[in-house]
C-alpha cells in the first residue's frame, strides 16, 4: 500500500510527515473475527447487550464489530475528548456526549479504538458504573500499554502496538486520515 505524505502547504495544521501501514485491513479483518468469536462466546446468554463505542475513533471499528456480534445488539455512543488537534493525549477528559440508553441492569460493552495512558476509559468507566450495569466490559482495537499510567481492565484486545502516533480505520491527525482501511504510523519529516 502506498505512503501518504502531507506538508503545510497542502494541510496547514499539519507538520511534514507521512504515513506508513503498520496493520493492514486484511489483518483488522482477521482480527474482527476473532474479536467477534470471543465477544459471542462471552455474552452467548445475554438478551440485551449494549455496545457503547467512544466517538469519533471507534465508528469505523465498532461498525465492522457490531455486524458479527450475535443475537440482539443495541448501539450508543458516547463522545469524549482527550486529545484535540494534539499528537499526545493530555489528562484533561472532556464528556462531549453522553449515552442515552439505559444502563442499569445491562450487559455493557464499551468499544474503543485506542487506549493508552488510560485516563479516558477510566473516566467512562467511572460514569458507567455509576449507573448499575449487569456487567461492563471494554473492547479495544488497539492497545498501547507502555503508555499506561491508570490500569483500566480490557477484556477483548484487538493489536498490542508500540508507543507510536497511527492512524486510520477511523483515528485521526487533526481529524484527517479516519477514512484509511488500515492502521498507519505517522513518521515526521526533516526539514
């Protein structure tokens, strides 16, 4: 697959830097099995599983998820902010969008696309349990533990990744490259 470079001259925002596929959308696609196979074996006797995806990184994952999971599925997303136009996560969690579904006394399944340090699913975590699920669970599509600084327990992981910026498969730069079919590494230009 081709390298995508942007410069400032063709994204402002951005700084001078490419894009490398480090997962492909044959592995994501793989992966989604799989990930669909555990899901169903774990909740094969629940009647009213709630996915609640974290926007606007997990649309694309949870989309192609959602499609394999068994039996009745209700979807609702919640939309928090960690990041900005920045390429590090701060500790600031901003709660832009909340849930509207009931929660208590459901089997809840937060689908994510990437945790790092950790803060943000806490946050979520925290708000969910408040609110008497049956059981809450967290799916991610990418996990990134040597940036872990709050342990939040994951029960379906997708790719363990190394400390890098990606994107793709619905995680942005600036709110560029959700539209790529694979995961790619951001590798900054020298002047």
């Amino acid at each position: 697959m081709k390298s995508i470079i942007a410069t400032t001259s063709t994204i402002e925002s951005f700084m001078k830097h490419t894009t490398e596929v480090m997962i492909s959308a044959e592995e994501i696609d793989q992966k989604l099995d799989i990930l669909a196979e555990q899901i169903n074996a774990h909740y094969a006797d629940s009647d009213r599983l709630l996915m609640v995806g974290l926007l606007k990184g997990s649309v694309v994952f949870m989309a192609d998820l959602c499609r394999r999971i068994k039996g009745h599925v209700e979807i609702d997303f919640m939309s928090v902010s960690s990041y900005g136009n920045a390429m590090t996560s701060s500790r600031d969690v901003k709660i832009l969008k909340d849930v509207q579904s009931e929660i208590q006394g459901r089997d809840v399944l937060i689908v994510e696309d990437l945790i790092d340090s950790g803060n943000t699913l806490n946050k979520v975590r925290e708000m969910l349990l408040i609110r008497e699920p049956k059981s809450l669970a967290l799916c991610t599509l990418l996990d990134k533990p040597e940036r872990r600084e709050v342990n939040v327990p994951v029960d379906f992981i997708g790719f363990t990744i190394p400390d890098e910026f990606i994107v793709g498969y619905g995680i942005d730069y600036a709110e560029q490259y959700r539209n790529l079919p694979y995961i790619a590494r951001v590798v900054p230009l020298e002047d």
